[in-house]
C-alpha cells in the first residue's frame, strides 16, 4: 500500500467515499448505484438488531389483523412459566370470568341442549358432583362412634378414587382431589387413641404427569398414564385455606359464586337432604323383609330461580408449581355432621366440611367465536371470528382454544359462489392474506327469490286431477278430449318439436337447456320427432317425459285403464319390526321401517311388556349407532368405577401396616352401594348403576366371601333427589352372569388380559398426623392394569320390565380386576353397567355406506340431486332430525329467513304425498344457482328469436 502511487491512493480514497464516481472521475451507471446501495443497506441491517413487533401487537399469522381479546388472553398467558409464575400477582395468573362461557349449571342442564363441544365441561361437573355425593353420603351413613372408624375410607381409597377419575378421562380431566376444612377430616387411618382425632388440613388430589423424562419410560413417549398422587395439607405453607394462598381460587372467588368452605351459613342453608332405600339380600340371596332407609345431606338441588349452585367452575388460572399449565376446575361441597363423633345429638347438624375440585386443561374448552346473540351470552371471546356481513358464525367442537373454530354459512337470501364446496371454514380465513380477505369469503345475493308454498283450495292449472276407480269411462273421455283442444298445449308441444329439429345440429347441450326451460320436468331430454304425425312421439322418450308413453296409450284408448279395477293383493308377509332393506341414498323401504320402529317404541308400556317375547323387547342390531359416541363421558362413568375397583383390588392388602398407618383395608358393601348411588344422583342422563361381581369374588369387610353380590341403584321415574337401590344377587335376578354384557365381556377377559392398559402412580403421604412433611409412600410407585373405554361394550337397545325403571334403555359395560385370594394371576371379577334412556339418543339419518352399522341410515327423504343431508344434534329419538342444504351451485330459492329444508317438514310432506294428499315436497329443492339479475345477451336474443321463428313456420 505504501509502494503504491499517490494518485492510486486518492482514487482509492474517492472510491470508498463516493463509490458512485469512476476512478477517472466520470459518475458510475445506474445500476452500480442500485448494487452497491443494496450491499450497504444489507450490511446494515446485517450488525442491527432484528425489528421487532412493538407490545400490544396482534398475535396473528399477519400482522393486518386487527388486535381482539383472544390476542389479550394470548399475551397473558405466555407471560406466565414456571420460573416467574412464584412472583406474579393473582391478577397475573388468572383470565377475566367470562373466558369460558356457557358453563353448566344444575338447575339448567335439563332444560336445555348441551352439544359435544360442552360434554367435556358436563363430564367436569359430574364427576365432582359425584364425589360430592359419595363422601356426603358414606360419612353420614357410617357415623356410628363404636363400629364406623373401621369401616370408613381409608387412605389408599381417597388416593385411588381419584386416580380413577384421571385415568378413566384421559382426554377430558387432569386433576381431582378434595380439599377439607380446618380440622375436619378424621384420622380413621391411623392408630390413635382418640376417635376425635382429626388433622388440620387434608387434601388428597391426584394430577396427571408429562412423563417423558419418567425413570419407568424406556422410550420417551409421552403416554399420560403416569399420576401423582400427593397430600396437599401436608407439607410447609400448605394452608391452602388462608387469604394469602395465592394459587387457591377453588376456595375463595366470590365472583365465581364459590365460597362454600369456611361453612357460615349454618345448618340449614344450601344443604339439601337425599333419601336412598335400598333392598338388600343375604348371603345365600334372600331378600331382606326390611328396606334400609337412609337420609343424608348432601349437595344443594335449587330450583330454576336459585343462584346457589352444587357445583361451580373457576375462572381460568395458572397451576402454578404443580401442573404449571392453565387450567379450569369445577368446584362441589361435601357436607357431614359436625361434630361428628358426639354423644349430644343436638349440637351436631350438617355443615360443608370440604370442597370436590376436578379440573381440565384451558387450551382443550371449545368457546364460541360468534357475535353474542340469543344463543350465545355475552362473553369475553364473543365476536373474534371474522366472517363478513353477508354470512353467518356458526361454532364448530373440536378446536379448543384455537382460532379458526367457526365456519361461515350463507344469510338467508344469499348463496355461495360457484367455486366454493361447503360453508367458509374459518381456518381458511384465519390464514388468509389481507388481499384474499378483501376480495373473498363473501356470498351472492340471490335474485328473483319465490315465497314459500302454502296449501290453498282452488287448484292450479299445473294440478293433475285424482281419479278414483270407479269413475265413469265416459266422463275420462271428455275431460281428456277438452285437454286435447287445448290450444296452449298444442302450441307448446309444436314449440318443442320444431325447436329440438331446428337445433339438432346445433348440439346436444343447447337442445338438453331448451327442453329444460320449455318443461321442467324434463330431466333427460330425448325428443325424437315423428314424420307421419304431428305430435312427438312420447313412446320414444320415456326418460323424457315421465308416464308420457302412458298417458298416450290413454288417449288412444280412454277407457283401458279407468275400466280396470286394481286387483294388486297385499302381501301378508310375517316381517320383524325391525326390519330394512338396501339402498345407498334413499330407500323408501327404509324409510317406512324407520317410522315402523319409532312407532313401536311408543307401543311398549310397563302394562304390556310381560306379555311380550323377549325378542320384541330388543332392538336389532344398528339402532344404538352413535350412543359410543354421544354418551361416551356417561360410558366414562362407568369406567371410572372400574378403574377404582381394579386399582384398590391389585394393591391393597388387607391387615397392611407401616407403623401407625393402617394402610389395608377391604371394600364393604357400604361403601360400594354408595358408589352406585353417587354415580346415579350425579347426571341427569344416567337412569341406573350396578358393579356386579362374579362368582366368589367379592369378600365383605368381615372376611366372608359372597358366591355372588351385585349392589345396583336406579332413580325413579321423575325423580333427581330420590334413589332406590337392590342387591342383584337376590333369586329373581341371580341369573344376571348370563346376561349379554356380562358374558360377552366375561368370555373376552376371563382367559386372557392381553390389551389392558397400565397404569403408573406416585403416591406421597404425610410424615405423621400433623402433616409436617411430605414422603414418599412405602411402596412407591404403584401399578394397576385397567380396561380403556373401547374395551367395554354397548349393549343394542333393549326394554327394562321388571319394575325398577321401565323403558327403553342402552347399557354400557366395563370390567375390572384384581388378584383373588392372594394370588399373584390378574383375575376377571366382575362389570360396573350405567344405563342410558333411549330417548336421549340422537339419530342419524343421512345416506352412508354399505358397511356402517346405522340402522336409521338412507332414510333421508331430502332431494339429493340438489341438496345434501346433514344431522341435526339435540333432537334425540325422533324422526327428521336432519337438514336438506344446498349442493354447491345451487341456491335456496325461498324468501324465508331460512337456508335449508327442515328433515321434520320434509318427511311431512313427503307422507302427504304418499298418501295422494296435497304435498309441497316436489317443490322444497334448491335450484341451480344463477346470476343475481338477468343481463340480456346477443345469444340469449338470437337463441329466443331462432325458437319464436321455429314455433311460428310449425304453425304455419
């Protein structure tokens, strides 16, 4: 550089400085401007800091949305962890109240539709109701001072009972646990001198673990089924009823409405008392001569107007040093005498000694991203979707909490456009650009719109006149003479045939869309003129003009056919009930069996149904299609029972002790009745409940073993605050071992238990009574193998006569298992059952394929050249629960606040026509979709010309 010549350097210098003029002092081109500006702006933006989105931008794919509240809901949630979650306020670990919206309440569920994307939250509350109603009632059942501490729940089965609740719901319940209040929880448990022992706080709650990371887990796999199992009493800072317990919005949220423990309402308020009567049996199955009555206190049951609520749901929260995710629980008071043991009756009375929490995940709660209407309440997320004016918001399950849980249908008067197959999924809109937003997602209007057809009294000249048998030849004669001399028929059928000759060469296409518009009946036009007469010949085109070969031959001879009597006998084939024939769209065969059936449920009553075979009183096969489906969280019920029994049957042993623990304890039939009480009380869907043992598998908390023993509660009719119970193993129902869901499960698992499920627990107690630390268990960890959901079975609907709850019923069965007498082989013992109504069951109608298993399936009497079935949820067993909605290119013609032909109105008037009544069922059909107005072309101009000129020279 130094050797360099001066005048090299300076032009060196010059270069650098200003890049843009030549060595030789003459400006560079153009384009070495551009290159060498863009080298310098990329070498900036290299050292510089990325831009980054200012805060309170929206979260969205493209930065041209404008910011809502799921972007506020979004923002809050990720500023949350488990490293910073110990320092932040409640107001930074929970959403607004209003972010999960149609919450279930009591005294609503059975008024109104709960569809899936709610069966979850239903799931949620029913099970702290349920556990609200077992250990309200075997506290107070099993109250005695000198015979009850033996008897009560013991350590593993709190443990265990919550287990179940998180493994028989994998996708739906992550936490279950009860919180007691100070000093309220007796140590029955322990040996102690004093049965007036209690502990300060005692909560039992099992969380499902992410167990990726787990020593027992070889390959990595998240599985879910590994749960903790811990006391939240024990342990420092554990009072979790104290206003400084941050992380605690199951026990204090005023706003929420939860504020059941500290009880001050005394004994009376917001406890409501229940009666069971339950029929027992002995040993040998001899029914008791006395019923055993028993009244207990337990979860409020309020009438339509109350606010005071059994169960209620938090506000979204952060669990924040346990799961450390967003969570949503539901909360139920458990109520017991207080004091409990006392020997002055009237200071004891009912009191709320602890709360039932289950909670689920946030991110999995379907919401409704609609504007708030009649349907859908005001809530915090209300009116996020994005569907233009010209469409309608209509919430889809399945989602969680993502955008794009919506779809857009069409307004009424307005239609999709020609390329769009189905509603605008709102994924495609979430995702699109602010150009393919602008120019797209709308509906046309739809132009020259009809009004609905009524039935009116004069009848229109389109009508043809209905004749009967016995009509005089005579009088057929004249009136198809007078149609003969119609002039404007002739001039019509001229016009047809001198248009299709004069546009035969022309194409097929164009004659197909002349005929169309000159007959609307015409679907397949094939018009085929004949030379030696002046009318088309109809014999030639029957695919053309329906019955036209017919009504020719008519003509010809008037009096062949009204002079034949109609002979046609009635076959009197002996066919069951429930019988159905093929079809793949629509099978009008199908259809009158499906009416048949529905029909026949109605006939069987609890007065005739001893006198009918037991064939009559079973449904076919295909009736129950979808009951897996629609009553999966009631079939969820039963399985968690027998994921309790099948945990508490493989790893408790009885006379167990670790110290002063008493740890094994066996099942009574107490606590096993209570069970199935709690289960029945719990949902309004579910009529009864049975565990049902098999032969010399259950033993009695006094060492006996039963040959057979099967406690089973049903609710009577009409009846939500009243249960009756009976021990199945009595002689009139001994046989129930032989009963289809018993045997056919019985025949599955008995010699092999190959497929079930097993499951992983990390039990942690407390060190002593007081709960000073927390340890492991002494064995740690424990196993159990349960069945999955799929391994129950669903029973064909079938008619309960035997006096308990008579009707129509669909049964789902599951087993469970334990080690029988001590021995280390997996033993089949028995079946948990729930029986649902089949007047609950929603049916599906609509066409599918050969091989499904629906017996109501092609029985959809919609037009389907130019609409398409669709099922329509919450209408249960009924006929017409579908909706006939336009294919695409074709429009919804009526001038309605409507977009589809309703299945109930359809099948309607398809009945009337069947019955040769006036019927509007030709007419509920979508035409083709066309343009919004009528423009005039030079071709339509010339096409109607060519027709006129065609009907004129025919005349001629």
């Amino acid at each position: 550089f130094f050797r360099t010549p001066a005048r090299k350097i300076q032009h060196a210098r010059m270069t650098i400085l200003c890049p843009w003029v030549s060595p030789h002092g003459q400006e560079m081109s153009t384009m070495r401007k551009f290159s060498l500006a863009f080298l310098l702006v990329a070498i900036l933006l290299t050292f510089s800091n990325p831009p980054s989105l200012p805060r309170g931008s929206a979260l969205n794919p493209f930065s041209w949305y404008p910011r809502d509240n799921f972007d506020y809901i979004m923002e809050k949630m990720s500023r949350a962890n488990p490293n910073n979650c110990p320092y932040l306020s409640e107001a930074d670990l929970t959403l607004p109240a209003t972010s999960v919206n149609q919450l279930p309440a009591y005294n609503r569920i059975p008024l109104q539709i709960w569809f899936s994307n709610r069966s979850k939250l239903m799931h949620l509350h029913n099970v702290a109701l349920n556990r609200a109603y077992f250990y309200s009632y075997i506290l107070q059942r099993l109250n005695a001072t000198d015979t009850a501490p033996p008897l009560l729940p013991s350590l593993l089965y709190y443990y265990f009972a919550a287990s179940a609740d998180v493994s028989s719901a994998p996708n739906a319940l992550n936490v279950s646990g009860m919180f007691m209040d100070t000093n309220c929880s007796y140590a029955s448990w322990y040996v102690v001198e004093s049965v007036n022992t209690t502990f300060p706080l005692f909560a039992p709650i099992a969380r499902r673990l992410d167990n990726w990371n787990d020593e027992t887990n070889i390959l990595r796999v998240p599985s879910n089924k590994t749960i903790e199992l811990t006391d939240m009493g024990a342990g420092p800072n554990n009072n979790y009823t104290a206003p400084w317990y941050k992380n605690n919005p199951y026990i204090h949220d005023k706003e929420m409405g939860i504020t059941y423990i500290p009880d001050h309402r005394g004994t009376a308020l917001g406890k409501n008392q229940y009666s069971t009567r339950s029929q027992l049996a002995d040993i040998y199955g001899r029914p008791l001569e006395q019923l055993e009555i028993v009244n207990f206190f337990g979860p409020n049951a309020p009438g339509i107007k109350e606010t005071f609520l059994p169960v209620r749901f938090t506000r979204p929260y952060y669990d924040c040093g346990h799961s450390n995710r967003w969570i949503v629980s539901a909360v139920s008071a458990l109520s017991d005498y207080m004091p409990r043991y006392s020997p002055i009756d009237r200071l004891r009375g009912p009191r709320m000694v602890g709360v039932i929490v289950t909670s689920m995940d946030f991110l999995r709660i379907d919401f409704n991203p609609c504007k708030a209407s009649l349907g859908n309440p005001t809530h915090f997320l209300a009116g996020v979707s994005r569907c233009k004016p010209t469409t309608m918001c209509v919430p889809l399950p399945g989602f969680g909490f993502a955008r794009g849980g919506y779809e857009c249908v069409c307004q009424p008067g307005y239609r999709l456009p020609m390329q769009q197959n189905g509603p605008f999924r709102g994924i495609d809109i979430e995702q699109a650009t602010e150009l393919e937003y602008q120019n797209g997602f709308d509906c046309l209007p739809i132009g020259w719109r009809e009004v609905v057809p009524h039935e009116i009294s004069i009848r229109g000249s389109l009508q043809r006149v209905r004749r009967s048998t016995n009509e005089s030849a005579e009088a057929a004669t004249n009136e198809k003479e007078d149609d003969s001399d119609d002039l404007l028929c002739e001039i019509l059928k001229q016009t047809v045939r001198k248009a299709s000759a004069f546009l035969s060469s022309v194409g097929y296409e164009l004659r197909r869309a002349l005929l169309y518009f000159s007959n609307s009946t015409i679907v397949r036009p094939k018009v085929v003129e004949n030379e030696n007469t002046s009318s088309v010949d109809w014999k030639l085109a029957p695919s053309v003009f329906p019955y036209a070969a017919e009504w020719e031959a008519t003509r010809e001879n008037p009096v062949s056919r009204d002079s034949t009597e109609l002979n046609r006998p009635r076959r009197e084939i002996s066919i069951p009930f429930y019988f159905i024939g093929g079809g793949y769209t629509f099978s009008q065969q199908a259809f009158g069996e499906v009416q048949r059936l529905i029909t026949y449920v109605d006939t069987v009553t609890p007065e005739n149904c001893a006198a009918k075979a037991p064939e009559d009183l079973t449904m076919p096969g295909g009736v129950s299609y979808g009951a897996e489906v629609q009553f999966e969280m009631e079939g969820r019920m039963a399985l968690r029972l027998a994921h309790f029994l099948s945990a508490y049957y493989q790893n408790n042993i009885v006379g167990e002790l670790y110290g002063n623990l008493k740890s094994g304890s066996p099942l009574n039939r107490f606590e096993l009745f209570g069970e199935v009480y709690a289960t029945v009380l719990s949902s309004f869907q579910i009529v009864s409940c049975g565990v049902f043992f098999d032969h010399q598998a259950f033993t009695d908390h006094d060492g006996v073993t039963w040959d057979l023993f099967a406690p089973y509660a049903y609710k009577p009719t009409m009846s939500t605050q009243v249960a009756e119970a009976i021990d199945m193993s009595v002689q009139t129902f001994r046989n129930y071992t032989q009963q289809p869901w018993f045997r056919i499960l019985k025949e599955r698992w008995v010699s092999s238990r190959f497929g079930l499920e097993r499951m992983t627990t990390k039990p942690y107690i407390r060190s002593n009574i007081n709960g000073t630390q927390v340890q492991r268990y002494f064995n740690f960890p424990l196993f159990y193998r349960v069945p999955r959901y799929e391994d129950g079975y669903w029973t064909e609907p079938y008619y309960v006569c035997y006096g308990f709850q008579n009707g129509w019923v669909i049964t789902y069965a599951a087993p469970f298992f334990g080690f029988l007498d001590n021995r280390k082989t997996l033993d089949f013992m028995g079946v948990v059952t729930v029986s649902v109504s089949l007047a609950h069951l929603d049916l599906n109608q609509c066409p599918q394929s050969f091989y499904t298993p629906n017996f109501f399936k092609n029985s959809a009497v919609c037009d389907f050249k130019n609409t398409y079935c669709e099922p329509i949820p919450g209408r249960r067993f009924r006929s017409g629960s579908y909706k006939c909605m336009c294919r695409q290119g074709f429009e919804y013609p009526f001038n309605d606040l409507s977009w589809f032909f309703d299945g109930e109105t359809m099948e309607r008037e398809y009945e009337l026509k069947l019955l040769g009544k006036p019927s509007r069922y030709d007419l509920l059909k979508c035409r083709q979709g066309i343009a919004a107005r009528l423009p005039i072309a030079r071709s339509t101009v010339l096409l109607l010309l060519a027709v006129v000129w065609a009907a004129i020279s025919g005349c001629v």
